[in-house]
C-alpha cells in the first residue's frame, strides 16, 4: 500500500470511528455538559445507567428480537444459498436479484410497504412484525455469507457419501453442514446485529413494542444527556464483543476443519 493508498485509509478509519471515540470520551465526562475541555473523569453515568429501568428493558425487549431474527435470517440464508449455488439452476440471476431487492431498496420505502402489506392481511404491528420485517433486511447479507463458503465446498464429497450409501439428509448433516458452520454463525451475528442497530423499521413496525434504538431516538429529540452517551457505548461494546466471539468461533472451527483434513 503506497502512501496515497495510507492516507486514504487513516482518512476513512478517522471519519467513520472518531465520532465513536468521542462518544466514548464524553460518557467518562464528569459533567452533564458535552463539551470540551472535560471537567474529570467518572463512572456516575454508567451507574445510573445500571439503574435505569427503561434501558433495561429496551435492551431486553432488542435482545429477544434479535435473536429469532439471526435465526431466521441464518435459516433462510442457507436454504437461498443452496438454491444459488446448486448445479443446473436456470433462474440463478433473478433468484439473486430478488434476495438483493431488500438491500437495495431504502429502508424507509422497504418499512412503508412491509408495513401497508401487513395492515391489508390483518397483521397488527408488533414484535412478531418486527421481527419478520428484520429477517428481510438481514437475508442478503447472510446468504452472501452462506453463499461464499458453499461455492469454494467440493461437491464431489457429497456425491461419494451419497455413493457410499447416505442419504440426502445425512450427506447434508454430515457432510456440507460441519463444513458450512462457521459462516451460519456468521450469518446469525449479522441478522443479531443488524437488529439492534434497526430503528427505521422499528419506528413503523414496532407498534407498542419499545426496543432500545426507539427509545434512544426519542430521548435525542428531547435533550442529549450524558447517560445517553454510557447507553450508546455500552450497545457498541457488546456488539464488538458479538463479533469478536463470532470470529473467533469461525477461526477455531477452520483450524479444527484444517487440522483434521
């Protein structure tokens, strides 16, 4: 990398992370004032934190949605990817433009209609709308996980457990799946993920539901308080901590799969 090419790359790293580091810095701030210079160090902020019972919920409520939603996005990922990648599929380049559809559409379109769609079929907004409208947006980014793994698996494995007597299930289970693993933990991290940082569909979908980025939303409107700065870079740390546990699973389990080949 020449030095363009470095300074280019500072450049970017500093636009898109300094405002993180400074957020960071001001939720250590002992002053309810965002400013510079600081007034001292504390912790204050993240205790009445621990005690704010909105949080808790809020990222209670975001938890428990973004769980089925790496689920889903993770299974149908990997049914899609079987699909894209299986020999002799004719409709290969529709097929993926439609599973690219919801990446390219803005999301504030893509939440209008999903939530004009569910208001014809009598679905009330809620979780379970949330949900389902969040494993939509996830599903291009997990099948393009899934997918980049299963286009590098040799098919010929499958053919010799299918010869050797298995059947399709087994050669599935026992065969593409040990192979597959890592990048199905991936694709769940990234639907996780990219539920708790929603708040476009939430705001349309998410009815009398309250996760966490509405409720953070909300509290911005009216004032910026420090404790809003400890709440933001506490989901930031147990994000980073969801994707370093994901990578390092998917580096373990490459190891294990390279030691044993």
């Amino acid at each position: 990398m020449g030095r363009i090419g470095l300074s280019v790359l500072i450049v970017a790293a500093g636009f898109l992370y300094l405002p993180l580091v400074v957020l960071a810095v001001f939720s250590f701030n002992d002053s309810a004032l965002m400013a510079f210079p600081l007034s001292g160090f504390t912790l204050q902020w993240y205790r009445e934190l621990a005690q704010n019972d909105n949080f808790l919920s809020g990222f209670a409520t975001s938890f428990l949605i973004a769980q089925p939603v790496g689920i889903l996005a993770m299974l149908f990922g990997l049914m899609a990817s079987l699909a894209l990648t299986a020999p002799g599929f004719r409709w290969r380049g529709l097929f993926a433009i439609l599973l690219l559809t919801p990446f390219l559409v803005p999301k504030s379109v893509l939440s209008i209609a999903q939530a004009m769609i569910m208001s014809r079929v009598g679905f009330e907004r809620g979780a379970t709308a949330l949900i389902l409208a969040q494993s939509l947006v996830a599903l291009p980014f997990a099948t393009a996980l899934i997918s980049a793994v299963m286009v590098r698996f040799d098919r010929r494995l499958i053919e010799a457990a299918r010869d050797l007597g298995a059947s399709p299930w087994q050669a599935f289970l026992r065969v593409l799946l040990p192979q597959i693993r890592p990048a199905l933990s991936g694709a769940y991290s990234v639907g996780v993920i990219l539920s708790l940082a929603d708040l476009t569909i939430a705001m349309f979908l998410a009815g009398r539901t309250q996760p966490l980025s509405l409720m953070v939303a909300s509290e911005f409107r009216r004032e910026l308080r420090p404790d809003l700065n400890a709440m933001q870079v506490v989901v930031l740390a147990l994000t980073a901590l969801l994707v370093g546990l994901s990578e390092v699973y998917r580096r373990r389990r490459l190891r294990r799969l390279a030691a044993e080949a």
